[in-house]
C-alpha cells in the first residue's frame, strides 16, 4: 500500500509537472527568440539618425562600431559598410517596399530596417542574428526548469510516503491484533492511530475485543454454573450405585459414576481457569491424548479391544484448552466404541511436527460409508446427532489447523487432527 501510494503520487505529481514544463519551455524558447530580434532591431534603429544626418561612408563606419558589430549599412550608391548578409532580392524588397521586415538567411536571420533620406535615396540598415544567439540561455532556463519539476516529484513522493507509512503501520497494528485475537489471545487491543478512519476501525476493534471478553467470561461462567448443579443428580446416583451389589456389572456402573463425577469436576475448574485465566488457553496434547487413552482402556479391555497408542512420550502443546482437546478426543473415541462391535481394535498415534501436532485415530471396523456428510453439522447415517465429528473439527479449527476423515490402513476410519503447535510455556 506504501508503495502504490508512492507510485500515484509519483505519476499525479509528474504529469502535473509536464503539463507545466512543456508550456513554459516553449514560451522560454520564443522569448529568446524575441530577445534576439528586439535586439537586432534596436541595432538597426540606432544609425537612423546616423543616416539622416550624413551618409558619408567613413562617418557610417564609425558610428556602427558603437552598435557592437553585425551590422551593415547599405547606402544609396549602392556601397557597404560592413558585413552584409541580406540577398539581392532582401535589399530590393526593403528598398522598394520601404518596409522593415526580417527574413532568413543562410546562418541566421537579418532585420531589414530602411530609411528613407529623400524622394528616390532609400539607405537600408542591415542587423544580423546568428542563429545560436535564438537560443542563447534556453538550455540554461530548460535545466532549471527540469531541476524544479524533479523536487516537486521527490517532494511530493516524499510525502505521500510519509504518508503511506502512517497508514500502513495503523493498518498492520490491527491486522496483527485481530491475527492475535484469532489464536485465542482475547486481551489483545491496539493503539487507535493513524488517519481519523483507521484511528476509528482500532477503536471499534477494541470494543468488540471487550464485548468477545464478556461474552467469553459468560458462557464459561454458565457452563461452570451448570456444571455445578449437575453434582446435585450425580450424588444421588453415585449413593445408588453404591447400593448395588458387588457383581461385575454393578463395578462398572460404579466406575462409570466415578468417571462422570470426575469430568463434571474437570469442567468445572477448567471454566474456572478460563475465568481466572482468559490467556491461558493452551495444554499439552500429548498429556491430554494419554489421559484419554487410559480412561478408555478400561472399556476397551472389557470389551476385549486391542488398542495401541504411540507418540505420547514427549511433550506437545497447542492453543486449546484442556477441556476442548478432551471433548474432541472422547467424542472420536466414542464414536469408535459405539458404531463399531465390539472386539474391533484401534489405534491412537500423536506426530510431532515443527509447527503441527497431527493425532490420528483409527479403528479397524467397517469404516464410513458417506464420508462427505460425516463432517457436516448434525448429519449421521447411525442414528447419532450427528454433532461429534463437528465438535472435533470446530476445536481442531479454532487453533488453525483442520479435521480430516478417510479410511485407513486398518480398514476402517481414520479421523486425523490436525493442530497448531506453540511453543512450551516458561516454567
């Protein structure tokens, strides 16, 4: 944009400059020409009373030495004094016509002046002009003409680049604010600066920054809220299932209660931390994939699935919150255990790369059949609502990565996350 600023006033500036240089170069022109005319006329017009006095050739010939030189007396006899440069038809145009006139000739132009000494004595006064002396000092008043144009353009490129900076460093403070506030950093604002219109546009991107803040903080404080009244059910059932006896069935129910008695707390304090923490939005996937996995193993090995995991030993941290990653892994997971019979195994690998962390899930079932419509928001061929595949392709979108789902090399599907990786936090 500083450029394109700098190239419009670049071209405004010069043709401006144009259309008055060529104007006033063709007027400095004439003027020498007029110059060198007007001189040689007032030459000729000094030895008129020269001539009306004496035509004497020796006095003519001293009074021409205080005209300067380049100028001829033709007298009526026929004789001149001086250097003559007119033709033969010249001298007898200005005799008979009796006329002043100039004409050129072969190196420059002569002034025919007569004067008339008596009835039929007509002397001519000749003024000759070199043709350089038409533009003696043009070059010099061109030059100086290009050079004042030239500091116009400079001046004026100078200043639109100027500018072209204000405008551009305004518009990259908002547009790496708002490229901040897309990676989840919602504390961002900006300084309001440059021309009154972005000055505005910062102020605007500031308040709706606010507003996102307090919508942010409310959501969390309701999902924290009904997390909270959730616990009350979730007594009740824990202190049924306790009733239950102490056959197999009854442990799992029992495991199960303890399992969503835990995630309930987990959303809780995660709402807290995104509470007391908005910046804070960020885990290690790598932990959080391990976790996963090792609640999922119990189901897995009571419903004899063989499961892998690989990838997990080093850490890997992405722009979501623990929370997010969870939900979006448990409802992958969930997917694979509940459209898929049991005994069908599945595979959980976490790639590390310099600026991704790809987690790739996949089972060895009978796969998808329409993968087109799997990723589109309450779509399901099994009877589901259709929203898990969403809920996971939203989070892996929000760090600006993507979800991808195909088959994979065990036959069934393969649901690939791919997400932003950021660097491990201090400490």
């Amino acid at each position: 944009m500083r450029r394109s600023l700098a190239l419009v006033s670049l071209a405004v500036t010069s043709m401006v400059a144009f259309a008055f240089l060529i104007p006033l170069a063709m007027v400095v022109q004439q003027l020498a020409r007029d110059r060198a005319f007007a001189d040689a006329e007032l030459r000729a017009v000094s030895l008129t009373p020269v001539l009306a006095i004496t035509a004497e050739p020796l006095t003519v010939e001293q009074a021409l030495v205080s005209t300067g030189g380049q100028v001829a007396v033709h007298l009526v006899g026929g004789q001149v004094v001086g250097t003559a440069k007119a033709t033969e038809e010249q001298l007898r145009t200005a005799r008979g016509e009796r006329r002043t006139f100039t004409a050129p000739v072969s190196d420059g132009w002569v002034h025919m002046q007569p004067v008339v000494l008596g009835e039929d004595r007509v002397a001519v006064v000749e003024a000759f002009v070199p043709e350089e002396e038409l533009s003696r000092g043009v070059s010099t008043a061109w030059f100086a003409l290009g050079g004042v144009a030239l500091s116009l353009v400079l001046a004026s490129v100078l200043v639109a680049d100027r500018l072209g900076g204000r405008v551009v460093k305004a518009s990259k403070a908002l547009a790496e604010g708002a490229q901040r506030m897309e990676q989840g950093d919602l504390a961002t604002r900006v300084v309001p600066t440059g021309p009154p219109e972005l000055a505005d546009a910062g102020g605007a991107f500031n308040r709706m920054a606010d507003r996102i803040g307090q919508l942010m903080a409310a959501e969390r404080e309701l999902l924290a809220d009904l997390s909270h009244r959730l616990r009350t059910p979730l007594t009740a059932l824990r202190l049924d299932s306790e009733t239950l006896g102490a056959d197999p069935g009854a442990n799992r129910v029992r495991q199960a209660v303890h399992a969503l008695e835990r995630e309930v707390n987990e959303l809780i304090r995660a709402a807290r931390r995104e509470l007391d923490d908005p910046g804070g939005r960020q885990c290690d996937a790598a932990q959080v994939v391990h976790d996963r996995l090792v609640f999922w193993s119990a189901l897995a090995d009571d419903q004899q699935r063989r499961w892998n995991m690989r990838g997990t030993e080093r850490s890997a941290f992405v722009p979501l919150t623990r929370t997010d990653l969870a939900a979006a892994m448990d409802v992958v997971l969930g997917n694979i255990f509940r459209h898929t019979p049991e005994g069908v195994g599945f595979v959980v690998a976490l790639f590390h790369r310099p600026d991704l962390v790809v987690i790739v899930i996949e089972d060895a079932g009978p796969g998808i059949e329409d993968l087109e419509s799997a990723l589109r928001r309450g779509s399901s061929s099994a009877g589901s609502t259709g929203l898990g595949l969403d809920i996971a392709r939203r989070a892996a979108e929000s760090t600006g990565g993507s979800l991808s789902v195909d088959r994979g090399p065990l036959g069934g599907t393969r649901v690939q996350l791919r997400l932003t990786r950021v660097p491990e936090p201090q400490g």
